[in-house]
C-alpha cells in the first residue's frame, strides 16, 4: 500500500509538471487540467470500486499553506520603481475599483432581490471578485513586457485587497464605523509585528550559513502568520510586508545598514529562496486544485440552474472589466480584458465562509464553474493574442521579403 500510494504521488505531480509545461503551447493553463485530472480519477474510482480514504479535511490545510505561499511569491514580483509608477497606479487602482464594483453590484443583488444579508451577501461576494495571481501571472508569459508587469502587479493587489476585505467582513460584528477602527488598530499592530518579523527573517535569511536555511524562513512565516491568526489579526500583511520588504531591498542601502549587510550576497539569497518558493508552491497548489477536482460534485456541475447562475456571474466579470478599461483607464480592452481568472484563493475564502453565512445560490459547484469558464475566457483571449501575433510576424516577414515594398 505504501509503494501505491508513493507511486501515486509520483504519478501526479509527473503530470502536472507536463501540464504547466504544456500550457506554454497550448495555451490552457495547468489548473483548469488539474482539475479535470481529479474529476477524472473520482470518475474512474467510482467505475472501479476502489476506495480512496477521505482527505476532504485536510483540503483546507494545504490550501492556507498554498494561500500563504502564493502571496508570498507574489509580492515578491511587487518591485517598486519609479519608472513603473504609472503603470503601477494604473494596476493597482485596476485591482481595487474593479472588486469593490463587483462586489457591491452582486452584494446589492443578493440583497435586494434575494434577501439575503448584507453581510452574508458580502462574505459570498468578494471571493468572486478576486483574480486569481497564481493562473493570471503564468498565462501572462507570453505577453509584452508592459502588459505582463501589468498583470503581475493587478492580480497580485487583488489577491491581497480581496484577502484584506474579506477578513475585515468576517471578523467585524460591531458597526461599520467600529469595525473600521479596531480593524485600523489591528492593521498598525500587524504593521508594527510584521516590521520586527521582516527584520528578524531578513537578518536569518542573510546570515545563516547551516545548509537547511529556506525552509526554516519560510516555516517561519507560516508559523508568524498562524499566530496572528489566532489573534484575529490580517495575517496576510505579514506575508506581504515580508516579501515586499525583501524584493524591494534597494531602499534599504544607505550607509549604516551598509557595514552589516552585504546587498549583492543577499539579493543571491532572495533569488534562491524566490525559486525554491515558486518550486514548493508548485507543489501544493498541484495537490490542491487535484483534491478540490476529485471532491467536486459532478452531476451538480451540469445541472443547469448552477450553469446560468456560473455563466451570470462570469459575464458580469467580464463586462465590467471591459467597461472599465476601455471607459476608465482608456487601455486597450485586448488582451489584459481576458486575464481575470478565479482559482485557488477564490476556493479558499469560499471555505472559510462560516456554514450559517453560505449562500446556497452560491455553491461549491458555482464557484467550481466560475473558476473553469473564466479560465477558458482567458485561453480563449491568450489563443487570439497569440494567432494574432503570428498573422503581424507573417505580414513583416512578407513585406520584408517583397522587393516591390522594400522600394
């Protein structure tokens, strides 16, 4: 049974490794082919009679974990610059207006013609306001340098502001005008925490010589932000001061620091911790999307009330995205329109909802179904760029080619 189940493991992230490697062809992202991977193997584990134990509990486990290291990896990629301050402004106002929109037109539908609460409807409503950084990032390699950093930075911004909103929605009973307060309270506290965590990580990172140093950093960033957790603090700031701090260490060189830190040794270390990241994040997300596929209800997803409400929402997406960039930040609506996928962290704070909050309009098999059609929204989009970027090379080779042009 131990070797099955090793082989298993084996197996699994073989394939997924072939799917993230195939999606820079194809231009299907891996999670949408992880996901029909562990329907498939629920499917087939059904026809055969095999059981596999239940590992629904601890779903939830690896997705914080995976949560936790996504955000960590994304604000690594938020360098500041002041060349990038425009596109920077225009990204970040993107990913903030943009999900407090959604938000607050689903929120008001869920209350006005359905009844729910205000709170309840907000609780459901922000998950599916939020790009998902770790699918848009990779689908957008391909991309041209401005449109990529573009991309980088909105989806990352989403994840957190989503990620703050939804924690400050969850932990507030109070009014609104209390709930800002104490939720300012906790926001300076963590600010003031995650300033001597980043220090102390920092300072680990840069002197410690023993030949297991990654794994210790970043066992201690989970571990900073259980704890604040357990404090009803927003952890995640944490990990998002940590990486910025540690990505945007350039502020740091002045003179005193100077005598201490030897920059262009630390910057080798950020560069190994930020591949290894990448590569244990890899890992876990492959292992989450598989499970969260093989526990999805399948004959749910083609019932055809989840498909209307699935395809509302992702219309709604898209539209407004399209609205916004053609009336409001007067970009080109092709191809940064397509690039808003939901995934693992819209899953995540769906879980987190408590039982008594859910809304079952909005079930796991909607957000399933969101999370897929937005996806093949963003394929579709990366499909046309690239075809249409293979009909200009056609025409320069062509023209370059034709003597009667070359004239």
């Amino acid at each position: 049974m131990t070797n099955y189940i090793i082989l298993a493991f084996c197996v699994i992230i073989i394939l997924s490794y072939l799917f993230d490697i195939s999606s820079k062809y194809s231009k299907i992202p891996g999670v949408i082919l992880l996901i029909a991977l562990g329907i498939l193997i629920h499917i087939l584990a059904d026809r055969t009679g095999y059981k596999i134990p239940n590992l629904k509990p601890i779903l939830p486990v690896i997705g914080t974990i995976g949560l936790i290291l996504i955000v960590m990896e994304a604000s690594l990629d938020l360098k500041l610059e002041k060349s990038k301050k425009k596109l920077i402004k225009k990204s970040v106002s993107s990913a903030l207006i943009l999900l407090v929109f959604f938000v607050i037109a689903f929120s008001y539908c869920l209350v006005q013609f359905f009844d729910f609460t205000l709170r309840d409807s907000l609780l459901n409503a922000i998950p599916l306001g939020i790009i998902s950084s770790s699918i848009a990032i990779p689908s957008a390699a391909h991309l041209n340098p401005e449109d990529k950093e573009f991309i980088v930075y909105e989806s990352s911004f989403s994840d957190i502001f989503g990620i703050i909103l939804f924690d400050y929605i969850l932990l507030n009973q109070t009014s609104i005008g209390l709930g800002i307060l104490y939720f300012a309270i906790d926001g300076i506290v963590t600010l003031i925490i995650a300033v001597i965590s980043t220090s102390i990580l920092a300072i680990l990172l840069h002197k410690i010589t023993y030949h297991v140093n990654y794994v210790m950093i970043m066992t201690a960033v989970i571990l900073i932000y259980v704890l604040a957790k357990l404090s009803h603090l927003p952890a995640l700031l944490l990990v998002l001061i940590f990486g910025m701090v540690l990505i945007n260490n350039q502020f740091l060189e002045i003179d005193f620091i100077k005598k201490y830190v030897d920059f262009g040794k630390f910057r080798n270390d950020i560069s190994s911790f930020k591949r290894i990241l990448g590569e244990l994040t890899f890992i876990v997300r492959s292992f989450f999307f598989i499970m969260f596929g093989y526990y999805t209800n399948i004959y749910s997803l083609i019932n055809l009330n989840n498909i209307i409400i699935g395809l509302a929402i992702t219309l709604s997406i898209f539209l407004m995205r399209w609205l916004f960039f053609a009336q409001v930040l007067r970009l080109p609506a092709r191809p940064l329109v397509f690039f808003a996928p939901r995934g693992l962290i819209t899953i995540l704070l769906f879980l987190s909802i408590p039982v008594a909050s859910r809304i079952p309009l909005i079930s796991e098999e909607v957000i399933t179904l969101v999370i897929i059609m937005t996806i093949i929204i963003l394929t579709w989009g990366n499909m046309m760029k690239r075809n249409a970027s293979s009909e200009i090379n056609i025409i320069q080779q062509s023209e370059s080619q034709d003597p009667l042009v070359t004239k």
